[in-house]
C-alpha cells in the first residue's frame, strides 16, 4: 500500500487491540492534537483524509492538556486503552513533556508523536529548532528520552516496521508501560513508501497476568501464617488488575487490616471493616498505628513512594516486606520478598497457600476497632462548624454527600490530595481518581476529559484549587466544545495553600506562597488579589455559581448534579481551617535550614534531626 509515513502511521494504530480476560477493546482510541507547521501537513493530513471512522481527533487549549487527557483516560480504562497525542516542531513538542513524564511515573500508557526538525537537515536550522555547536543530531525533542519508556525517531519511512510493534509492546505491557515517544521530523510525516498490506490487518495485543513463582509463593504463605500482626498495603497495581474482589476476600478471610496509598484508595470499598483507611505521611490514625507494629507487611500493586511509606519511617523497623507485584523494581523495594506477577493471581495462589489459616481473631477485632474509631473521627472532621467560613474538610465532605460515592472525584495537587486521602469515602474503585505519582498542577480539569470519554454515563467530579485553577483551565473550552457533562469545583484558599502551610510548619515565616498584591515595601505582603473565577469559567462557556455558605453551596452542587454541560461551582474556604497535612503519626522528610538566624527554623531544625533518626535505611530483607 503506497501511502505516507503518516497515513501509515494512522491506520496502523486504528487497528491495535488489547485483550485481557477474554475481553477485547481499541488501544487507541482516537488522537488528540494541535496542528503547527511541523505536523499539520503530515499528521493533520492523514487525520483529514482518513477520518473519524479510522481516527477520531481532538484538539485541546494545550499540548500539556492534550496529554493529561490520554493519561487519565488510560488509568480509567485499567490501562488497556489510551489516545495518542500530537504536536508541532518546538514548543507544541516540548509542551508535552510534563504529561510525558506524569504518564511514565504513574506506570500509565500514552502515545507521543512530537514533531521533529528535518531528518534531511536542509532547512537548517528550521523555524523553531534548536542548534547546538557540537550535536548536529540533537533537537529539542531528545528532552522525552528520560520521561518515555520507550523513545525513538523515526528519521526514514521503512524505520516506522520496526518501531511501531515495539512501541505497542510497551504501552500493552503491565510492568514496562507508560509515555511511549515517536519523534517524526516533518519532512518525514510527508513521505510516501509501499507497506506490506499486512501491517495494517487487526492485531491483538493481549495484556499478560504472569503467575508467582509457586516456590515464593509458599514462602510468603509460611510468613503470614507466622505473623502475629499482619498488614496488606493496597496500591493501584489492585485496581488496574482488576484485583479488588480478590483483595477484599483475601482481607476477609485471614483476618489482615488493609492501608490505602493514593493510587489504591478506593480498590476495596471504604466501608469493608478491614480497610483502615489511608497509610503513610498523609494517613489516617488506624492505618498508620497498624502499620507502625506489623510484623509482616503484604504491599500489593504499590511503588512505596515517599508518602506510603512516611519516607521510611511508617512501618516497624523489623518488619519483613512481601511485595506482590508485576513490576521487578517495586517488587524489591524495602527489601521485599518480590512476589513478581499479577496482583489478582498473585492473592488467588496465595490465598490458597494459606488454607486453612484464619488468622487471630483479637488482632482482627484490634483493628475493626481502630477503623470505628477512625471513621468517627473522618465525620468529626466532615462536619461544617461554620456554615459562614467553611473549612476544606467540611467542602469535601458536602461533595461526597452530594455527588455521592460513585462519582469520579478528581485531584492532583495542593492541600486536597491529602485531604482526600483520608477523608473521601469512594464506593467503586473508579470512583476516586488523584494523580500522586507527579501530583500536578494543572492536571485536573484535562483528566476530568479523560475519565468522562472512558465512562460517558458515570458523573464526574473535579476538585481543583485556586493554584492549579490558574495554571490550566482552559481545557473547560474543549468540554464545552466535546458537549461533556462534568463538574468542577473550585476552591479558592487565595493561592498555594498547601505548600504555604508546610512552609510554615518548617519554621519559615509565610513567602511568596499566598495570591496577594506587592505592598509598599515591595513585597508580596499586600491584600489578596480578588480573582472572579465564576465570570471567568462563565467566559469560557460553562455554566458557573459562586457559593460562600454551606447552604448555597449543597444547593449549587445539587444544581450541578442534574445540569448538563460543564457546571464550575467556587467556594471560598478558610485557608487556616485545616484537616492536618501530617496529622494521625505521618511524617514526609522536607529538610530544614541547617544554619538560620530565626529561632523558630533552628527548632523545627531539631525536630527534624530527631525525626529523621527514624528513617529505616538498611536492614537484612525478607528471606
């Protein structure tokens, strides 16, 4: 078939499927784009010829948008699908690589096509390249090799045969996924080649569930029926498994208390008696107590970033890791038995392993206790106590009420993450949605695109801050544009109220943090800047309220939940009335000032010595 790299390129990927389980979808769903000089006459060609029938596009505000889009939509789909995304030679290119790297550290499959300079190097240097004195070869594009599992550029047509099956292999792949880069030079996207018609028949990729070896199997089993004081760390390796029901009846079963991280929230209901909430820096106090006497820790599906693990210093010293999961790296971390395979095989042999083992019944009942305890303590801290100056907690409580645990509430960075750690109470495991792995700004809004394209008929939620408000909002043009039913809140705590508060927790008085006017001394010490986030959401083609009392704002939010269209609801918060960002025994390792002249550094200096002495650096691993 005589057709153009690009041409090629389209119905090559309109033909990938994955399958697991028997079950069978597109890998690409469609291409996400904006058409530059670099891409428009290549890329943007074949989308028009081709059409929507071959390749559905969309066009986002931002390249940035564009991939956080892909990225979100690719963890809702248990990253069996994803879109592709495309952009211009230069900074349309470079735009992307923030959700480039927020894909490859959340383990989450997109597809990167950035344009390139000319691989005949005769336009030289092309408008918008970059010339270097001494790598004639380099473009701005070789900036994706350390984001992207895979890279390459595809700098002559026949290239494409080889590149392509290896660029499927790695989004399909459970362990390795994540940003996928092909760099096409514009000169390339253009030209024509005979393909094998071959190529471009339905192939099927299917998503592999590899087994645990029996042998450690039966090793892990011989420790857990040893432990007086088991624990199970639940991470998103469950929910993208599909895994929850066998965690949930594994739990069940031998009695063992289980811990959220942010990517595995929700992957068991909130309510089961053995999930004890959220674990790590910003966990709850049942998690965290249970986690700091386990003797045997099982963490299934889970990268035991810094926050899980309170940098090292949540779990007892002693403790002995198994780690189940289908990533090598994560499965040795802590110094883990590596349980390596898929987490739903992975608790199915070892559940049964373990028969006829049931467990210590006062342990379980210790820690159905503490999880009681823990939820009276969430309702105290959902409660509104001033229905005039309302408090984060009691906001998020409201659109947990209202919206309900079934809603796909977003987030990604600032104050709420943590908060919702805790406090959001997510019945379904799609039903909590928030990006820890980069936790970042901005990617809020386009990941509500991404989940709602994945799942039309389930109501979606986006809680954002004023901070990431700012940052990328205009993603509210494409859900306008898309005729996508989604709801954004906006809370507004008058600029970066999270990094503000562990600013001053680390002993520096409040800089340059909170959205305020430069005063007569020239610092940024003035009132705050009053920004109308409801007239600007209104401008670009939402439906938009402001609520400042608990009353208007349940009433906004009800509104909201029957409207269609985008509906923005903001909502002023006191920016002192916190949930705790460290509270119930976490601790994340933020150093301090060793040399300072105000006091109040110089003790939370020593205070961080003495709680960084905690840190479990080395020990003898799981044998």
């Amino acid at each position: 078939m005589r057709l153009t790299v690009a041409q090629a390129l389209v119905r090559f990927l309109s033909a990938q499927y994955t399958e697991r389980d028997g079950a069978e979808q597109r890998l690409i769903a469609g291409m996400w784009g904006i058409f530059g000089h670099g891409n428009v006459s290549g890329l943007g060609q074949a989308l028009q010829e081709l059409g929507p029938e071959v390749m559905p596009f969309y066009r986002p505000q931002n390249e940035q948008g564009g991939v956080h889009v892909a990225a979100a939509f690719a963890r809702h789909k248990s990253r069996l699908a994803t879109f592709a995304c495309t952009a211009s030679v230069g900074p349309g290119s470079t735009n992307m690589l923030t959700g480039a790297a927020l894909a490859t550290i959340n383990r989450l499959p997109v597809l990167l096509l950035p344009s390139d300079h000319f691989a005949n190097r005769l336009p030289d240097p092309v408008l918008q390249g970059l010339e270097h004195p001494t790598e004639h070869d380099l473009s701005v594009n070789d900036c994706f090799r350390p984001v992207s599992r895979f890279y390459t550029r595809v700098s002559r047509p026949e290239q494409l045969l080889s590149a392509l099956p290896e660029a499927m292999r790695v989004l399909t792949d459970p362990a390795e996924t994540g940003a996928v880069t092909l760099s096409l030079p514009e000169d390339v996207q253009t030209e024509a080649f005979s393909w094998p018609a071959v190529m471009f028949e339905k192939r099927v990729w299917r998503v592999r569930r590899p087994p645990v070896e029996p042998e450690l199997v039966a090793r892990a089993a011989e420790l857990l029926r040893g432990a007086e004081r088991p624990f199970i760390v639940m991470g998103g390796g469950v929910k993208y498994s599909g895994a929850s029901d066998a965690l949930a009846a594994f739990a069940e079963r031998f009695g063992i208390p289980v811990g959220e991280t942010q990517a595995g929230k929700g992957g068991i209901p909130w309510n089961h008696p053995l999930n004890v909430g959220a674990v790590g820096a910003t966990g709850g106090s049942a998690a965290n107590a249970l986690a700091a006497e386990a003797d045997v820790v099982l963490a299934v599906g889970t990268r035991l970033a810094d926050f899980t693990t309170g940098s090292k210093t949540t779990f007892h010293p002693e403790a002995t890791f198994l780690g189940l999961n289908v990533a090598p790296m994560d499965a040795h971390k802590l110094f883990a038995l590596p349980l390596i395979g898929d987490a739903k095989r992975g608790l199915e042999a070892l559940a049964a392993a373990l028969e006829p083992h049931c467990g210590d019944g006062a342990y379980r009942a210790r820690a159905e206790k503490l999880k009681r305890d823990w939820d009276a303590t969430v309702d105290r801290l959902l409660e509104v106590g001033d229905p005039e100056n309302l408090a984060q907690g009691a906001v998020l409580g409201m659109v947990n009420a209202v919206m309900g645990g079934d809603a796909t509430v977003i987030c990604a960075a600032g104050s709420m993450p943590g908060d919702l750690h805790k406090l959001w109470r997510p019945t379904d495991p799609r039903a909590y949605h928030v990006e820890y792995g980069y936790s970042c700004m901005g990617y809020e809004i386009p990941a509500g695109l991404g989940v709602k394209l994945a799942e039309p008929a389930r109501p979606v939620v986006v809680l954002i801050g004023d901070g990431s408000y700012l940052m990328m909002n205009s993603e509210i043009v494409t859900a306008v544009a898309e005729g996508l039913d989604l709801t954004v809140v906006v809370v507004d705590n008058h600029g970066y109220g999270s990094i503000h508060g562990l600013q001053r927790s680390t002993g520096t008085p409040h800089f340059g943090l909170e959205l305020r006017h430069r005063d007569a001394r020239g610092l940024l010490d003035g009132p705050y800047v009053r920004v109308d986030y409801r007239a600007h959401a209104e401008a670009m083609g939402a439906r938009a309220v402001f609520a400042k009392t608990a009353d208007a704002f349940r009433r906004a939010l009800a509104e909201a939940k029957e409207r269609r269209g985008v509906n923005v609801v903001v909502v002023e918060v006191d920016p002192e009335k916190r949930v705790g960002g460290y509270a119930f025994g976490g601790w994340w390792d933020v150093p301090i000032a060793e040399v300072s002249v105000q006091e109040s550094v110089r003790e939370k200096r020593a205070q961080y010595e003495a709680d960084k002495a905690k840190q479990v650096v080395f020990k003898r691993g799981a044998r």
